[in-house]
C-alpha cells in the first residue's frame, strides 16, 4: 500500500470509527475482544458441526472458506532456535507458527485480538513461554499459545498503548516492557517502564516518564547481551541491566529531531556494539559509544516505515530498511539500492518481496548460522544472503487475509470476487488443502467496495481514491475511471460508496462523489457501460444529480458515505453523508430530503456507513455507523423520514455492512466486534462468535439464499461462511439437495459413493423409497444399486431430496498372463508380459499401472505382475501371478581426464576410471572387446571410450558415458629456404614460431621474413588441428647486422691476420662481443664501446669462425672466414 493510500486509509479508519472526543473507541473494542475471549477461553475448534444462537433461536453452521493461497499481512516474528520455529502476528491480530521453511503453517490463537508483541522465553532446553498482549493487556502461554494467562499488568481506566518489550539473556531472562498508561498522580496519561524477573507472569514499574507518543520512546537490546537501553525523546537514555531497579539516565548528543517516531538497531561484536538510529522517517544515524552520541550516516533514499531498519550480525557494512520496498545497503549506509520493485511480485511471488515492509529481523540458528526475516503486506520471507535474494516462505496455509469485502456472483454462487488490503482484487479458483478456497490474485493493490449491475451479469470494482474498475466477464478486467474528478474525495479518499442503480436491465452504478465539474462537492454520479463488446475499448457515460450533499449536509462539510437503492421501489434512493446525516429520494433523485427526527448524538458523533433497505418492505430502510458515542444501528419505517434505534445486544461498536435472510426475520451485521444478528420479533441483537469462529472485525457480510449462509469476509482471517441452518421453528430450505462425490455415480462391487445432503439436521436417507435403517446423519456411502433419497424432519411434516442414481458393475471373467524370455534381468532391460484378454488393466504389487491397458506389456521393474479384466472402470479378480527380478545395476563409472581430448601423433591422454576393481575398457568405435582392466588407461588412438563395470550380480554391468579421443596427424617437418634476402618455409599453416639459436622471435609471425643477423634460425608449423613439427637448424651468414639503426660489419673477411670489428658510429652501450670456434668454444670476450675493435686471428686453424654481438637487447651473429 503506498504512502498515500496508507494516509487515505487511516483516515478513513478514523472516520467509520467515529465518537465524541471524549470517548477512546479502541479502548471500547480492546474490551470487547477481551470478553468474547474470556467468553471462549482461546479455545481453538474446527468442526462444522451445527450451533445455536440467540438463545437457541438460530440453529447454524460456520464454515472457513479461505483463502488458502493468498497470504495476508505479517508483523512482528520471533524465533525458537531449539526447534527451528518461526512465530508470527498476523495482520488482524491472530498467532500463528511455521518451520522456517514455511512448509507447515500452523494456528495458534485466533480468539484472541494480539497486540503486535510477540516475544519467547526459554522455560527448558526445548519448551518456551510465548508473551504477547491482547489489546493492552500482557499475557503470556506455557502451551503454544493455545490458552493464555493475564500478567498483572492493570490498565488504569483501561487505557494504554503497549510499546516495545526486549528479553535479556541472563539466568532470570529478565524482561523490560514500555507503554503508555493513565497514571493516578499526576492524574493522566504518562510513559511507564516495566520489569519482570519471573519470565513474565508479574511486572512491576520501575520508572515513570512525561507522556509521549509511544514510538517516539523505545527499548532496545543488543543482540546476545544481558542489557537493554531505553531511548527517550527528549535525548536520554537508560542503560537497563538485569539488577536495575532505578534506571538513570544519561544524555544523548546528536540526534536533530524530537518528538518524532524513532527506530533504533544495531550489531554487538565482542565489545564493540554500533547503534543506528532513523528518525523523521529518512535521517540515518550512528553510535559508537552505546548511543550517548550520534553523527548523521546519510538521508535515506525513501521514508522508513514502522519496520524501521536492520544490520547483519555477522557482516556489519550490511544495513536494510524499509516502508514500501525494502532497501540495501553493502557499506554501513553510504548507498542503498533497492531490494526489488513491488511491481514484480504479482508474477513471481515467491521470491520477489510484497509492498509494504512490517518488519525485519536477524537470527541465528543453532549451527550458528545467520538468516532473516523480513514480514512485508502479503506474507514472510527468509533472505539467507542480507536481502540479495529473498524467498517467500507463506505461499499457502496462511489464512490470515485482509478482506475489505466479498461479492458472490448471482449466477454462479460458486464464484466469489475479494477485494483485500494489499493483495488486490482476487477471484475463487480451486479446492485447496482442507478444502478452502484457493483464489487467484487478478490485480495487485487494494480493493473493496463493489456493486453488480444487469442483475448480476457485470461488476465493479473500486480501488482507493475513486479508481473504478470493471468485469466484462468473469476472467478480465479493466479499468473505467482512473479517478472520479472532484476536489473532494468522499470517505477520506479511500474507498468511495458504490451501489447498484435498481435496475436489472441497466448496466450502471451510483457512486458517491466526487464532482465531475471537478468542483468541492459531493454528487451522485451515474456511471454506465454503454458497450463493452471490446473489452480493449469499453464505451461510458457518466452523469451526476445536481444535488451538493456535502453542502446540504448538518455540518456542510460531509461528504456521501453510503448510498443504497430500494430493491422493492427503485425510485427511492437513501444517501448518507460521513456526519450522520441521512437523504431520501421518492422519485429516482429528482427531489432529495432530508431524515428528521434522527435520535443520534450530536452529527460529529456518527459516521453514516451503511444504508440497507429493506427487499421487502419500501417503507423499511437501515441505517448504521459509529456506535461508540450513539448506537450502532437505526432503522426507519416510514422510507427514510424519521429513524430510531434498534441497537439493544449490540455493544458498542462499528457496523460495517448489513444483510438480511429472505424473509428478513433476521438482520446481519459485519462489525469490527465480530458477527452480529437482529431478530425483529424480539428487537434484539445477539453475537454469532462459534466456538470454531475467529474473533476478529468482519467487514463485510452477504446472504446467499440459495445455501442459506451468510458470507463474511474478515479483516485478518480470510472468508467465513454462516449456514443458516434453522430459525426460530421454520426450515430455511425448500428441499434438501443430495451432492454425490463421484461425477457419474457409477462404481464398482465392493466400492462406495459419499453422498451427502445440504440439510444438517433431522435426515433420514431411502433405498427405492424404502428407509434405510440408523441411516439418519448428513452423509450416507452407498454401495448398492437404486435410487436414494433423504428426507429432513421437522414438527410438522418432511421435506425430500432429489433422487440420485447409483450403480453397481461387477466383472467375472479373470485373465491369464504369460512371460517371454527370462524374468530374471538387469535394471534398464525388460520382459515382454502378454495377456489372453483385450480389456485388460496391468498390476504391478497389486496396484494398477497408470495407462497399462494392451494386452502385451513391457514390463522393467522388479516386483509381481498380475491383470485383471476391466468393464466400465471395474476390475475382474487378478490372473496368475509373475515374479520379475530386475537385479540393480552396479555403481556407474565415471571417466576423468586432465588433458585434452584432442591429440597428435605421439601424444596420448589419460583416462581414470573411478571404479577401481572389476572394470574394463572398450573402444566402442572398434569393438566392445575389451582393451583393457586398468582403472588408468593411456589412450593414443582416436575412438569412444567407455569404463565398464562389471562387478554386477548376474553378469549386471554399467557403462559410463563416452569419452570420444581424436588423435590428429603431424605436419611434415618444415624446410627454410634463403633467397639472398627472406628466409621462407611452406605457407599453408596456421601457426609459424621462427627462433634464432634458442632465442623466439616473437614478433615473426609469418611463413617468411627479411632475417637481421647471422645465425642458426629454425621454424615450428602449427597445422589446423593443432599439432606442431619443427625444421632442422638453418646457418645463415649475412656479412653484417644491425642494431637499432647501427650497422655493424667484420672485415677483412676472410681475415688471413687480423680482423676487425667496425661499427658505424661508436655505440652508446656497452656491447660483449665473443669469437667463437666452429666447435662452439669462446676464444675471444670482451666488452666495448669503440667503434672499431681488433680480433686477433693469426694462428687460428682455417675455418668458419662465429663473431657474436649482444647489446642486452639483441644478439646478432657474422661468419668469419679464415683461409689455409
């Protein structure tokens, strides 16, 4: 819910809550959760077992219809690490448990209204006790949260606001709890501090502070310590440790904003702790010295929410926040970027987070190891990676959606349109587990408020702020109206007033506004689909009266809140207005009054709500609200003139919407105290609470005459239905109704049929009109052909069924099987099984093979085989058996190389088996012969190689995959040719490497180039597979060489004498030159920077001699020739 439907929400919430100032409606309805509670004593039930009511004047039957796979809104988490335990608030104040995993949802507790507390205190190495509050009273549960027990914490006045509560880790698990109360002296609200040291069966206060908003003081304790602080808004703190008895406080520096909702968290590690703190929604700041003083960290890049922000224990440059979308940090706050965009959960809701973050928190399990939870609108998720990835862990088996309200189609009673808070517009789909309803989530957001138009055939829907959208059918939907104009938004710009136009043949709805001249008033607006033939291009028209009900209203600044049509004369149109005030109209809105004679307080008292007339009665019309300051309901019977109440049995409370049963002998209610009836005859309310139903505000109520149930849908726990069973001494029914749990009714001897019949009490079920014996409960099995009936009994008479027919099929002709081959095999082979009959079912184990009908069967699992004939779906007794063993294959080898598979000639690789014993090896390219018994093979031949396990029962092997091996020729060694100025080679390869001496020239990448000095030169050829080969050594002699533009020469050449070694010009580095024998000896060295330079050479054997030159960078080689 983004932050201006979360403002447009709470205002209106205030709104249909309405009293004097001087009354606290939620004090009223804590109250009131708090007695049915005590009237239930948390007792969990889910039979469907027929209560009475209303001092056994209604005789019904509550049954939970879902959703199952629509998780509602999640708050506050606790973990027990000792059984891997996640605990959960829900949104809408029940309990609930889940394995981490989430593959176990569990109800703990819906008949209490919790308090978002919830925190666990070990009471043994596996057991805990759960606190949590209910309203603001603490209470605590030693089992599982099935009962609770009252801590003696008295609210003075009943007033308070529970706040934070933290656990410290010492023996006594002593407990610290912050709340705001009504204090005695001074006499009136303050902010009180509480201690228990006996794991929260007592409390006692142990400091009093001026009066505050409650989320602007806060308890914090670090994670794992034994201390806890208190951070108050005027910048102290108290540092809280098991032995405190009179806190002292100690200054804060640093943080700029008081009075403002702050979030406090951190990370302890050893001894240093940092605590961060988000005040004024997107200031982040730090504490390094247990929160005395802070320094700004960053402006966050959205507002927190209520979840505040969260740092890993384990890495602390991890930081995550949230309201909407939940955001991340990697480097203690300096940058965040967000977790994902609300927009993606729609298609992957498992592991995309809902909007609307509540809540997060790391935890550690018993290895040690960190995980957190993070509680958003649509349900909780475990990010084991500091939010980078999240997966939703509430897919299903949360049942704790928020519905707004339910709408059931007129023609299809089965199809059920939701509008909830966060999780969109939903339609029913399938049975899900326990058999509620699965529903399938057709537009994200928020929903509520719809109304059918041509009777029943087309709906709309409403999103907050005047959105319209609507069903050109049951499968899509559109949007008509992005925003009904007008500068006031009627109902706080919420969820505006909608009603069908009383006209069946009319495709249109009555809306309250809103002004379509985009004026600050408050009309009825006519919106009507003139053609949706293209849902793609849907055609309306939209009209208004001209009649301002703001303007007219007591206050002159209320606009409409409720609008209703008389289904008996549907010229009469009611209009109420958010200040109580009620219009009438007697000629379809041409003229309007106003009610008179109204018995409620004073306007600002009562908001007008609902308007319900009577379908039976044009005279007849209720009018209900706020009833915290006046009653909750009236009614007027003289069509809207005048009122009075007829609120007597019904506490204080709001009524959200009325219905009525087809005669109207009894009037429902949906109230934020639970379900609500009004019998007429004794101008009396009386409460609906079962023991199985849930205590929570039920938003929306709807009568399906067909079944006799009264819809529900809660604010927390999904839909409900309430079967009317009986009322007063008249049956609802017409007939009972029989529903078979096979769809053709047809079985075989020895099988059965449920049949069940809508009436759940005083049946008695018939074989061929005559009556079955003890057969008088709702369901019968029936396993006998004919035609059964039942019949309800009541004081004067019986009313019976529908006939349904059963019938009965036996089969008498049994098969016989035979086998082909042997039946003992190898795991993967088969044995051909063949039968004597067409028809025939195979088994295998006594149990049917799923599409096994031929009559020859290839059967490739060990166990007894056996067919039987089938007619009609039933089976013949089973043919003679066949027992095939189908021995295991042994261990399958794997093959592992560590050099490449593609060699040359001369190369080979390695092949490893990892079965060591019992192997061999084939070449599958030559033979399956084997080659081989060595788990290490040497392979230089091209082929598929395969290992071989044969260590098998009855010969049995495993073959591994393949390894093909390519073995790829060798070029034909190279040869080097000298043209007087290249040395060259063959061209065609794909690779030249060119050395002199032993030196590669890396910069000679062709098959030719111009060579710069003597020397010995060879050449290595790559070819395209490859494989390399190498010349044989070329002697180049070249008269001179050259180094860097320096040309270097030996003359005289041949040299009878001397020699000389000339450049041409000195160098400027040293170069070593050596004269080298044509053995390879070094007769002369030396080092130079002379131009020209004397070798002696006289008395040298006649021969080629090698003058070698090397600056550091390049050698270079002239032939020295000395004659005879």
């Amino acid at each position: 819910m983004a932050n201006s439907q979360e403002a447009a929400f709470a205002k209106w919430y205030e709104q249909m809550h309405k009293a004097t100032p001087d009354v606290n409606w939620r004090q009223i309805e804590a109250a009131n959760a708090k007695q049915k509670w005590m009237n239930l004593s948390g007792s969990i039930v889910r039979t469907a077992n027929s209560e009475t009511f209303a001092n056994s004047y209604i005789l019904g039957t509550w049954v939970e219809k879902g959703t199952y796979n629509q998780t509602g809104r999640l708050l506050n988490c606790e973990y027990d690490k000792a059984n891997d335990k996640l605990y959960f608030i829900a949104g809408g104040n029940s309990l609930w448990r889940t394995p981490r995993a989430g593959n176990g949802w569990e109800l703990l507790n819906d008949k209490s209204s919790f308090s978002n507390i919830i925190k666990l205190v070990p009471t043994s190495s596996t057991k805990n006790r759960l606190l949590s509050a209910i309203g603001n009273q603490l209470v605590y549960s030693d089992d599982e949260g099935k009962t609770f027990q009252n801590s003696n914490m008295d609210y003075f006045y009943d007033f308070g606001t529970p706040g934070d509560m933290e656990v410290l880790n010492d023996a006594n698990n002593t407990i610290y709890y912050v709340c705001r109360m009504w204090n005695t002296s001074p006499f009136g609200p303050s902010i009180m501090l509480f201690k228990s040291t006996d794991k929260g069966s007592s409390f006692q206060k142990i400091l009093t502070l001026p009066d505050a908003p409650i989320k602007t003081v806060r308890l914090y304790k670090p994670t794992n310590q034994n201390f806890a602080f208190l951070m108050q808004q005027s910048y102290s703190m108290y540092k809280l440790l098991p032995e405190t008895t009179v806190p002292t406080s100690q200054s804060m520096t640093g943080l700029l904003f008081a009075n403002t909702s702050t979030s406090f968290f951190g990370v302890a590690k050893t001894s240093t702790r940092t605590m961060y703190a988000i005040q004024d929604g997107d200031q982040l700041y730090r504490s390094y010295d247990d929160g005395l003083s802070w320094e700004l960290v960053n402006t966050l890049p959205v507002k927190a929410g209520d979840a505040g922000g969260e740092v890993s224990q384990t890495d602390t440059t991890q930081i995550i926040f949230g309201d909407v979308e939940a955001y991340r940090s990697k480097d203690r706050g300096t940058n965040f970027t967000k977790v994902n965009s609300a927009s993606e959960y729609l298609n992957s809701a498992a592991l995309k987070l809902h909007a609307n973050i509540t809540y997060f928190k790391y935890f550690k399990d018993v290895n040690g190891t960190e995980f957190m939870v993070i509680s958003t609108g649509g349900g909780a998720y475990i990010s084991n990676n500091f939010g980078e990835a999240t997966y939703n862990i509430s897919m299903t088996g949360v049942n704790n959606t928020q519905y707004h309200e339910t709408k059931t189609s007129p023609s299809d009673t089965s199809v059920i349109f939701a509008g909830s808070r966060d999780q969109g517009i939903q339609k029913s789909a399938t049975i899900g587990a326990n058999g509620l309803l699965n529903f399938t989530q057709l537009k994200p957001g928020n929903y509520g408020k719809m109304a059918y138009s041509l009777g029943g055939k087309k709906l709309y829907a409403q999103a907050p702020n005047g959105v319209i959208d609507y069903f050109p059918n049951s499968q899509s939907i559109v949007n008509l109206v992005a925003k009904i104009p007008g500068t006031y938004r009627p109902n706080s710009g919420w969820m505006f007033p909608i009603c069908d136009n009383g006209n069946p043949a009319s495709n249109s709805v009555f809306i309250g506004g809103g002004d379509l001249n985009n004026g600050d008033g408050s009309y009825l607006i006519r919106l009507t689909v003139t053609d949706d033939a293209n849902p793609g291009a849907i055609k309306t028209t939209r009209a208004q009266f001209n009649y301002d009900f703001k303007a007219n209203s007591q206050d002159g600044k209320s606009g409409i809140s409720a609008v209703a049509v008389s289904p008996v004369d549907t010229n009469r149109i009611y209009v109420a207005t958010a200040d109580g005030t009620c219009f009438y109209s007697t000629n379809r809105g041409v003229d309007w009054e106003k009610s008179n004679g109204f018995t409620g307080p004073v306007p600002q008292a009562f908001n007008g709500a609902v308007l319900y007339p009577s379908s039976i009665n044009k005279n007849i019309v209720y009018f209900a609200g706020s009833g915290y300051s006046n009653a909750p309901v009236y009614r007027s019977t003289d069509g809207g003139t005048s009122f009075s109440s007829i609120s007597n049995g019904m506490p204080s409370t709001a009524v959200f919407q009325l219905s009525a049963i087809s005669d109207e002998s009894l009037i429902i209610a949906a109230t934020e105290a639970g379900p609500y009836a009004y019998i007429p005859a004794q101008n009396k309310w009386f409460s609906l609470i079962g023991t199985g139903t849930p205590i929570q505000a039920y938003w929306s109520v709807e009568y399906i005459a067909g079944s006799n149930t009264a819809r529900f849908a809660t604010y927390g726990r999904g839909i409900w239905d309430f079967r009317f069973d009986a009322v007063g001494n008249s049956i609802l029914a017409s007939k009972p109704t029989i529903t078979s749990s096979s769809a053709t009714n047809k079985i075989c001897l020895g099988d059965s049929i449920k049949l069940t019949t809508s009436s759940t009490i005083s049946n008695q079920w018939y074989l061929n009109g005559t009556l079955i014996t003890g057969a008088t409960k709702q369901t019968l099995y029936a396993k006998t052909s004919g035609i059964y009936t039942v019949r309800t009994l009541y004081n004067t008479g019986f009313l019976e069924s529908n006939p349904i027919e059963i019938q009965v099929t036996s089969v008498t002709t049994v098969p016989s099987i035979n086998s082909t081959g042997a039946t003992v095999r190898c795991e993967g082979d088969s044995v051909i099984l063949r039968s004597d009959s067409k028809t025939i079912q195979w088994r295998l184990n006594n149990l049917d093979i799923s599409g096994a009908i031929t009559d020859i069967f290839s059967a490739k699992k060990s166990g007894i085989y056996s067919a039987v004939n089938k007619v009609n779906g039933c089976a013949s007794s089973a043919s003679n058996l066949i027992k095939i063993e189908m021995n295991p294959v042994p261990i399958t080898p794997v093959i592992n190389y560590y050099s490449p598979l593609n060699i040359c000639d001369g190369d080979s690789v390695v092949l490893y088996s990892t079965i060591l014993t019992g192997m061999y090896w084939i070449n599958e390219l030559a033979s399956t012969t084997s080659i081989g018994t060595n788990p290490t093979f040497p392979v230089k031949q091209s082929g598929r190689y395969i290992a071989i396990n044969n260590n098998g029962k009855d010969g049995c092997e495993s073959k591994s995959k393949p390894v093909t091996i390519v073995n790829n020729s060798n070029p034909a060694p190279p040869n080097i040719s000298w043209n007087g100025k290249e040395l060259s080679t063959q061209t065609g390869y794909s690779k030249y490497q060119w050395w002199l001496y032993t030196k590669f020239l890396s910069d000679v990448k062709d098959y030719k180039f111009v060579p710069l000095a003597s020397g010995f030169y060879k050449v290595s050829v790559v070819n395209a597979a490859g494989c390399a080969d190498t010349s044989t050594i070329y002697d180049l002699a070249l008269p001179r060489v050259w180094f860097d533009g320096v040309t270097v020469k030996v003359y005289p050449n041949p040299a009878p004498t001397d020699a000389f070694v000339e450049f041409s010009e000195a160098p400027t580095t040293s170069f070593s030159i050596k004269l080298i024998s044509p053995e390879g000896r070094v007769l002369q060295n030396f080092r130079t920077k002379l131009k020209t330079n004397r070798l002696q050479v006289s008395g040298l054997a006649p021969g080629t001699y090698y003058v070698l030159l090397d600056n550091g960078k390049t050698i270079g080689t002239i032939h020295l020739v000395i004659p005879k």
